[in-house]
C-alpha cells in the first residue's frame, strides 16, 4: 500500500512534464511554497503535502527530541513513507523536489535512503548532522543546496559535509550561500529558479 498524505496538487499542463514536489518547513503546510513552484515550473505537475506530525501545533515530516537532535527510529519510519508516497508520483517526465529546512531534511533522508527516486532537488537550509553511509544509486542526480553562512540552526560545516556527501557518491552538487541566516532570500530563489530550468533541460 503506497503511504499517503494530505496534499495540494496542480495538474501537468503537458504530457511529459516534470512533477514538483514543494516540501515546507516547520510551521509551514501546503501551501507555503505552492506559488513558487508555479513560478519556478509552470509546465508541471505540482504536488505539496502537509507534513503528519505535530510540534506544539506546528506542523512537520517528522519527530525531534531537541533543535538539531532527531528521533532516528520516527526519521526512518517517515522516510519510508515519503519514499513511498514520492515512488506512488513516478510518470513519464523528471521527479523534482524542493524542500525548507524540515522538508529539506526529510528531502535529503530520502535522497540517502532511496538514491532512485528524484531526479533533482533543491535543498534549502537542510541540516543532516551525520555523516551517512555511502549508497549507489546517486550518479547524475542533481542537487542544489542553498544556505546561509550565518545560520544558527543548520551550521555552515554540516551543509558543506552533507554537499561533500553527495558529490562523493555521484550527484552533480552545487552550493548557493547567502550571508544571512536561516531565512529564505531572493538569491537563492534565483538559484533556484536557475537550477529547476536546467535541471530539467
């Protein structure tokens, strides 16, 4: 049985389009980045879940004990079930994805766990604060990471670990800092407009 969630879609306007998946941070819901992903593939299939599980009434992909201290066994539990939902979306055309800080990091535990699944992804302000085994599977995927230097929550160290990471199984990686912190800004948007567009060329 492929694991589901509650999710906004947006129907391809082509056959053989890509489809977009919009992952939100804590706090966010399905609509957060809904508008970018218009913006950024208009073509595209758009789908957007909400994240089950509640933190003090926020909403996210999966369960911590403390910032930056992961509950491993819900992680596990969860990838597996976005790993399912992303496999139950496979068409004709490329699977991107883009994920916030928590739907970076559910993202990217995915991307770890089962390499086949997207074909480009753009991880903002993802924190894996461990060094993941190597996995086959990532050779000519596309990620771009976006990150600012001065974040408290994900440090600038972890991002560069985990970009090494991939590049060291494979993936086409680039990195798109800004100075600021763990905001979103209109650099990496950019970065990310850029990245989708050829990801997908």
């Amino acid at each position: 049985m492929i694991e589901t969630y509650v999710f906004k879609e947006h129907p391809a306007s082509e056959a053989g389009a890509p489809t977009l998946v919009l992952l939100h941070g804590t706090g966010g819901d399905e609509n957060q980045f809904f508008s970018l992903g218009r913006q950024l593939l208009p073509n595209a299939r758009l789908i957007a879940p909400r994240g089950d599980v509640s933190e003090g009434g926020s909403l996210r992909y999966f369960k911590r004990t403390g910032e930056g201290v992961y509950d491993m066994d819900d992680l596990r539990l969860r990838t597996e079930k976005m790993a399912g939902f992303l496999e139950g979306l496979k068409s004709d055309g490329p699977l991107v994805a883009l994920g916030y800080s928590n739907g970076a990091n559910i993202l990217a535990s995915v991307m770890i766990a089962r390499p086949d699944l997207v074909d480009a992804a753009v991880l903002m302000h993802p924190l894996i604060p461990w060094i993941p085994s190597d996995v086959a599977g990532l050779t000519g995927r596309k990620v771009l990471i976006t990150a600012g230097k001065r974040d408290p929550i994900c440090p600038a160290p972890k991002t560069q670990a985990l970009a090494d990471w991939f590049g060291k199984q494979g993936a086409s990686v680039q990195i798109a800092w800004h100075e600021g912190g763990h905001e979103i800004t209109q650099t990496e948007l950019a970065a990310a407009a850029s990245f989708v567009q050829s990801a997908i060329g």
